[in-house]
C-alpha cells in the first residue's frame, strides 16, 4: 500500500465514474487484498463481501475496516472459488493479469451477478507488459515483481460473453495528471496519454 503507484493512482481517479452510487448493493470485491476498494465502497454505503487469498493483506483489511467501525464481510479463499451469493456489482481490480485462467475466473465471477448486476474488472494494460513492464512493489527494502500473463481487450471481451454478460463498457485509463508525482517524474511526460489500466464491463 505505502507504494507510490501511478497505475492506482489513475485507477482511484476514474473508476468511480463507471461504478457509480453503491449505496445499498450488494457488492463482491475479488482480490479485495487490504481493502482498497471494499472499505471505499461500504463508506459509500454498500454491503460490502472482499475475498483475498492472501492472509496478510486480508489481516490489514479487517484491521482497517475494525478502525473505522465499518461492517465488512471479508474473507480468506481463492480467485477461483467464491463466496456463494448474488450481488449487485461484482468488482476485481488489477487482479487477473496475475492469472493464467482468466476464462475460468471470469466465469465464477460472472456467476455471482444477479439480474441487472453488473462484473467490472480492470487490469494492468497489456500495452506496457508489450513494453515489458511488470506489476513490482517494495518490502523492506527489497524489490518484488509478481508474475504477469498477457491478456489483451479481445480475451476479455470473449470470457465476459461466454459467461453470458453483455459487454457494457470497454475503456482505457490513461496517464495524466494523477500520475503525477509517483516516482517517475522524469519518465512522466514522453507517457502522457499511455494506457496504464484497461477496464471491462459487463451487465447481466
């Protein structure tokens, strides 16, 4: 979290305008790690179901939400296995380029969408894995990079259709303004107007 990341940054900027007012839905945030989305949303109102597989991240959600009195559901499991239910809005965020089956997740994810729900999920853009970047974070000192799958628009378009969703939108998030100050100044203006994040859609 203490990472300077201007690929969050430009996330946390747009993504709210595609999501719109949650209060009151019923939400599933997959890969939810400390909380990023899933304490966001319950502030918003919604009720809010996070499922990590990463006992740590998931240990500083529930810390996080404990602090500021908030209800959250949140839950160990895998990405490949859910919390049983239907929801309003199902969301995953910069989670599936780590998978290699991303029909298969898409499909349990796809799933749990109730009638007139929505699935959004955004990703790092495969542009810059062309470039041959990768998803990397800092601890104590040392520097991780966690293992990407190249996934472009037409694989994800493809699994939204064959679990039976109706593609809603399809967008790109670009480098502007709230990348800004994230480390990379120097580097920050030949990327102006990159795609960093890409994001899909889709509506039972």
């Amino acid at each position: 979290d203490e990472d300077d990341n201007p690929v969050t940054a430009v996330e946390d900027a747009h993504l709210p305008r595609l999501i719109g007012d949650v209060a009151g839905l019923r939400v599933l945030d997959v890969g939810c790690g400390t909380g990023r989305w899933a304490l966001r949303l319950a502030r918003q109102g919604a009720h809010v179901t996070g499922v990590d597989p990463c006992e740590p991240m998931l240990q500083r959600a529930i810390e996080r939400a404990q602090a500021e009195g908030l209800q959250i559901d949140l839950r160990q499991g895998s990405l490949d296995c859910f919390p049983e239910g239907s929801y309003d809005l199902v969301l995953c965020t910069l989670v599936l380029g780590h998978l290699a089956d991303l029909e298969g997740a898409i499909g349990e994810m796809a799933a749990r969408v109730g009638e007139g729900g929505r699935l959004i999920i955004t990703d790092f853009h495969y542009f810059g894995q062309l470039l041959g970047w990768r998803t990397g974070c800092r601890w104590r000192g040392e520097k991780y990079h966690i293992e990407n799958h190249l996934h472009d628009y037409g694989e994800y378009i493809a699994a939204f259709l064959r679990a039976g969703l109706r593609i809603a939108a399809v967008e790109d998030i670009c480098w502007d303004e709230n990348a800004s100050h994230h480390g990379i100044d120097g580097a920050a203006s030949p990327w102006w107007g990159f795609p960093l994040c890409l994001v899909v859609v889709g509506e039972r």
